[in-house]
C-alpha cells in the first residue's frame, strides 16, 4: 500500500507520496477541499493508498484508505 501525505503548504495543500520531496499534487483551496480532491485522486488509482491528513502544526489528524475494502483495521469508524 502506498502511503501519501496532505501536508500544510505555504498557499495551500499539498499531496506528497511517503519519502519524497516533490508534491504529486498542490491545492490552493481551503482543507476540506483539499481532502475531497486527494481521495479523489487515490480513488483513481489501480492500487490501495492511504491519505495521512495533517494538521496545519504537522501532527497526523487522521488517516484513510482507498479503497475502503483495502483498510487493514477491521474496527467501527
């Protein structure tokens, strides 16, 4: 599974693949927004992937996966 990372930026969002420094995607719109178009995007893609939110501090929010079936916790929420 690839993990991906929405990263506070300076104008915005980005979406950056675990380990690397180049953004696959940037945002100029507000969070929720940004969120919307990541899961959107891993959605899409041939392969499970996992959206790790943060906050605008850095710390992880929360984490997704895409596809859902794909999530490897089997617990409620």
């Amino acid at each position: 599974m690839k993990n991906y990372h929405l990263t506070k930026a300076k104008d915005g969002w980005s979406l950056k693949p675990e380990g690397s420094k180049r953004a696959t995607k940037h945002f100029t719109t507000d969070k929720e927004s940004a969120i919307r178009e990541s899961a959107n995007l891993l959605k899409n893609k041939n392969t499970a992937a996992s959206l790790k939110i943060h906050k605008t501090d850095g710390k992880i929010q929360e984490e997704r996966t895409y596809p859902r079936s794909a999530d490897p916790k089997k617990s409620k929420g």
